[in-house]
C-alpha cells in the first residue's frame, strides 16, 4: 500500500512530500518560537525551508536525469525521512547551504557521463564545492570526487586536471573580496576552520545517540543492497552509482573528521542514500519486502524525530 503511494511521479506525490516536510519543519521550529517576534527571523526560517526543498528536489532531479530511478517519488519520500532522523539540522543554516551547493556539484558531476560540455561541468562542480567549503570547510574533500569523475571519463585531455585548480582561485578571490568587505580575519577564520576532531561524545542525551545507532544501520542495509546488486545493474549506469556511493562515504569522511561535531553533519550523506534507497526499493522484487523496508524506516525516522523534540 505504502509503495504504490509513491511508485509514480505526479503532482500529488510531490506535494504530499512538501506538505509533509512543511509540517514536520513546523513541528520542531515551534518548540522555541523566539524566532517569530522578528521579521527577519521569520524569513530565515522561510529561506532555510526553501533550501531544504530545494535539495530535496536537486537529488530527485539527479537520479531521475541520469537513470538512477524510475519515475517515481521515492527519492524525495526518503530524503524527507532521512531529514527526520536528525531534526536538528533544520536550524544549522550554514550545513544546509553547504550541502545544497555540493548537491549541485553532484549534478553536475553525475550528468558528466554524457561527455557533453564536460570541461564546464568539471569547473562547474569544482567551484560549486569550493563555495560549499566557504559555509563547512571539509565540504572541500569532496574535490575528490571531482578528480574521480574525471578519471572514469575524462582523464585523457590535460586541460580537464587544471580546470578545478582554476574554480579554486577564483573561489579565493571571492571569498578575499567577502572577507575585505566585511572585515573578516582570513587567517584567524582558516584555523579554526581546519580543526580535526575524531571523538564521538558529543551527544547531549541518549536519543541522539540512538538515533545515528538506527540511522547507522539503516545507511548500512542500503550500502550493502547496492554493492550486491551493483554487478546486475546495467553496465551504462556503474559509473554513476560508484560516484554515488563515493559521495556518500566522503559524507561519512568529513562527519568522522569534523571538530564540531554533531549528527547534522551526516546530511551530506542524505541525498546519496536516498537515491541508493530508491535503487533497493526498485529492484524487482516481493512487494511484502518492499513494504516491509518502508513500513520500518517510516516508524524509526517518526520514533527518533519525535523522541529528539
């Protein structure tokens, strides 16, 4: 029942999708509603919400763009869900707008199997993770993903290789421009930015903890459905769902190295798990699994948001 809701890809579905997101972000804003007695308050909260949907939109738009799912719904159904486990992030701006640039990085680096226009995807995605970087500095490792790309398609012309060191000076040059403007100390802004920290202990009460346990395994039942599968999936696509699940373990990579740790920083790893979901969820296969898998992933996401509020 559950998976014929959102098997096709319709103006319902999406505005179900949205509505739900709506309601969900409501719920967890009005816990504190200092932020309605300003304006401009008001129209933060609004924009980050625009944000949210738009990534949610950006991820539906990649994998259905390049093949990586059916026309249906379940990609954004389950990046909302992912967005549950970690309500938090809804209120870290800074996460957010990094993630959407990467997102839009992604696209462009998904979209390169086409071999159209590749240099100007290439410096596309290179600076748009350079400005990512601007917002959460270890957004930057996913320039590995760059040099990934190139290499699976690319590697040949030279001028390829130099292309992300050019959208890296340019990004420079914008922020210099930024931090002249208002008077921000670059050097003093850079060390703090660059602070490793490994430690997991900065949960504040064992709900948190729970729920990166639940999202843990669930990210690891949908990691280990594609690796399965991936041989019997059509040879066009390998390339794409590699770069996919690189991009969710770079996600992995900077959540481990970040100094200021919390479980929002696992949302660059929503929008590559869901599309490697929707891949599980598509397979042909029983329909009661397929139930199943949506039906448990539902009650945790609600169980953790609801426990986080």
């Amino acid at each position: 029942m559950i998976t014929s809701v959102f098997r096709k890809s319709t103006p319902l579905n999406f505005s179900l999708v949205v509505i739900l997101m709506l309601v969900f972000f409501l719920l967890f804003q009005f816990q504190d509603l200092s932020w309605t007695s300003s304006f401009f308050s008001i129209l933060k909260k609004g924009g980050l919400f625009c944000v949210v949907v738009a990534s949610v939109f950006i991820t539906d738009f990649v994998a259905k763009k390049n093949g990586l799912s059916k026309d249906s719904t379940y990609t954004i159904f389950f990046y909302f869900l992912f967005l549950l486990f970690f309500p938090s992030v809804l209120n870290n701006t800074n996460l957010l707008i990094a993630n959407f640039f990467i997102l839009l990085a992604l696209r462009r680096l998904i979209s390169l199997q086409s071999l159209k226009a590749s240099k100007e995807k290439i410096f596309d995605a290179s600076l748009w993770i350079f400005l990512a970087t601007l917002f959460h500095f270890w957004s930057i490792i996913f320039i590995v993903l760059v040099f990934i790309s190139i290499i699976f398609h690319v590697s040949r012309d030279y001028r390829n290789w130099i292309l992300p060191f050019i959208a890296f000076f340019i990004a420079l040059i914008m922020f210099m421009l930024f931090a002249t403007v208002f008077n921000l100390d670059v050097i003093e802004y850079v060390l703090k930015s660059v602070k490793i920290n490994f430690e997991i202990n900065y949960f504040t009460n064992s709900y948190q903890n729970g729920a990166l346990s639940i999202y843990a395994t669930v990210a690891l039942f949908f990691v280990v459905s594609m690796f399965s599968t991936l041989s019997s999936r059509p040879q066009l696509l390998h390339t794409s769902y590699k770069k996919i699940i690189a991009s969710f373990f770079i996600g992995i990579l900077i959540y481990v190295i970040s100094a200021n740790k919390s479980n929002d920083l696992l949302v660059f790893t929503f929008a590559p798990l869901a599309m490697m979901a929707t891949s599980h969820i598509e397979i042909p296969q029983e329909k009661l699994k397929q139930e199943m898998v949506l039906f448990v992933l539902i009650a945790c996401s609600l169980f953790v948001f609801f426990s986080q509020l």
